[in-house]
C-alpha cells in the first residue's frame, strides 16, 4: 500500500509539472516570443545614381539633396570637358512616418517643379514573419515652366506622371540590388511618333568596398516602342562615400536629367562613345520633430 501510494504521488506530481509548463509556454512574456529582425540600411541614401531607392527618411527626419550634372566629357576643352555646361536640382525630403515620404524639387532643365510621395510597403526582415525582399511604392509629378513661344502650351500639357514599385534585397552585408518596374505617362509629346506612356524597367545594385566606401550604378531598359527607338537606356555607375552627417555620391552617366522625366525616356547620350555627363549628389539629413 505503501509503495502503491509513493508510485499514485510522483505520478500525480510529474502531470502537475506538465501542465505548469505547458501554461508557461502559453503565458511566456514577449521577451521570450519568436522575434523579427529589420534589414536595416539596404542603401545608404535615398538616391542611387539616376534611381530613388527603397530608403526614406525616418518620421521627422527632414532631408535636403543637392544633384548636380555637368556637360559631357567629350564636349571638349572649349568647354573644359563639359564643366562649363551643367544642370542642378535642389530637393527637400521630409519623413511623415517611418514609412511615407512626401518630398519636393526643382531644376534648372526646362525649369521644372516635382513631387512625391513614397510608401515603404514591405520591409526585408528575418526571424517571425520573415520577408526576403523591400518594397516601395513611388509617385511622382512634374512640371515644366519653360517658355515655349508662341502658341503657349497649357498647364495640362506640361504634365508628367511617373510610378514604380522598388523592390530591393540586401544580399549580403556587403551586397544590395534593387529592381525598378517603371510607367511613365506623359500629358504631351512632340511628335506623333513619340510616346505618351512608357514603360521601362531599372536594375541598380550597391557593393560596399570599405567602411564608408561603396561602388553603385544603375541602368534602365525602355520596353520596345517609338520612344526605345528613338532615345537610349540610362546607364550609370558611380561611388558613394559616407562622410560623418551625409553622404557624397558621384558617378558618370549617359543621362544629364535628374528626375525619371528625363532620364528614362528622354536620355539621348551613348556611354560609350563618351558621352558620358559627371556628376554627384549631395544630401544632408537634419531633424525636425522628434521621434517620441
């Protein structure tokens, strides 16, 4: 009887012990809980070399840019090599949320106005619900001031409208790409044989070469059509160099236009035969409101 009562009682201890840890496991703190990790800084600005990337400022963050081109390399030594011709865009950036951008610019290339607005739909992360890939959405309008004589164009026709979705993947720490599936309609053409909707799609990638040094480039390929036909790809290579508050990025490139306006289907130049524009981008991150 004895035994048969020692042998009931550990038995009736180990089905507590069960079930204590079976409600533990149930009621276990957040601490302890599967956990997502972030990718964090797929790329280092908000900018590639011609491509926006899938970064945005974060919430309250207010970033200024400064874009700058100067005239092909092969212009010549009466024009220094292209230094005495250039454009330039000044743009602002402002985080409303760590996810939407809505960001404003203007150019000195047919005097042109632009905005947008960038959502960060997906983030690359690992662990619990883990995503393999960054997606932003972006949307754009431009508008061009230039004067065209008589008889002046409408407000409506100096329109332009451009959409992407950024999809990036950081590969390794060293290693990011991004894919770029691009429209492009534009409200007027100058020709009947131009098109009024383009559709183009961008590649870029970014491989880190040492702490604050990093090889970029990008290249978009417009899809068959009247405007593939009578304008070439953008292609840019270039570097990046992190320098404490910004980051400076120069590249060369075969597109003197800083917006998707110009450079996708409007890029006249061949790389390769030197026609090739140097240029860099400047931008500077200051804080506006703070993240509490």
């Amino acid at each position: 009887m004895l035994l048969l009562a020692a042998v009931l009682g550990l038995s009736a201890r180990a089905q507590a012990q069960d079930d204590l840890l079976k409600e533990l496991e149930t009621q276990r703190p957040d601490s302890l809980a599967p956990t997502r990790d972030i990718t964090m800084a797929t790329f280092k600005g908000t900018h590639i070399i011609n491509s926006q990337s899938v970064e945005t400022p974060g919430k309250g963050t207010l970033l200024f840019l400064i874009q700058h081109r100067f005239g092909t390399l092969n212009s010549g030594a009466y024009n220094f090599f292209g230094l005495d011709q250039a454009v330039l865009r000044l743009s602002f950036e402002y985080g409303l949320t760590d996810r939407l951008t809505l960001g404003a610019g203007r150019g000195n290339q047919e005097k042109t106005f632009d905005g947008f607005v960038k959502y960060r739909a997906l983030r690359q992360s690992e662990g619990a619900r883990a995503m393999p890939v960054s997606v932003t959405l972006l949307a754009s309008s431009a508008l061009t001031t230039l004067k065209f004589g008589t008889p002046e164009r409408s407000m409506g026709s100096r329109l332009t409208y451009t959409y992407q979705a950024l999809i990036a993947r950081k590969i390794s720490s060293g290693l990011s790409v991004q894919l770029m599936p691009t429209f492009i309609h534009r409200n007027f053409v100058d020709s009947r044989q131009d098109q009024n909707d383009v559709y183009a799609i961008g590649g870029a990638f970014r491989q880190k070469l040492t702490k604050r040094l990093a090889l970029t480039g990008d290249y978009y390929y417009v899809l068959p059509g009247a405007t593939a036909d009578s304008f070439r790809n953008a292609l840019g290579v270039g570097v990046d160099i992190e320098t404490g508050g910004h980051v400076f990025q120069l590249h060369f490139t075969n597109a003197q236009g800083m917006i998707e306006k110009f450079f996708i289907p409007q890029t006249r130049g061949n790389f390769f035969d030197g026609d090739i524009y140097f240029g860099f981008n400047v931008s500077r991150a200051f804080t506006v409101k703070d993240r509490r």
